[in-house]
C-alpha cells in the first residue's frame, strides 16, 4: 500500500482469479466430461 494526498491506494497481490468465460474457455469435456465417481453403484444405490 502507498499513501497518496487523498487516501490510500491499494494493490492486488498473486495472480488474478479467472472469469467465468475464460475457465469455459479452457474447459474440455474429453477430459471433464462423464460421470463424477468411476466406481459401480454404493450404499443406498444398491438395488
């Protein structure tokens, strides 16, 4: 931070989070895509 005559300017620090449009852009559903979990059917799934 730097005091300036009017106030105090504030910097941000590390690197800048991504918008929603470039993690979209970078989303690639061959290696995203499918299901969440690769094992079969657990706990209350079973039939």
């Amino acid at each position: 931070m730097t005091t300036d005559e009017i106030g105090v300017t504030v910097k941000p620090v590390g690197p800048r989070k991504l918008t929603l449009a470039e993690k979209l852009a970078k989303f690639d559903p061959a290696t995203h895509g499918g299901e969440a979990m690769a094992t079969g059917r657990i706990g209350v799934e079973e039939f």
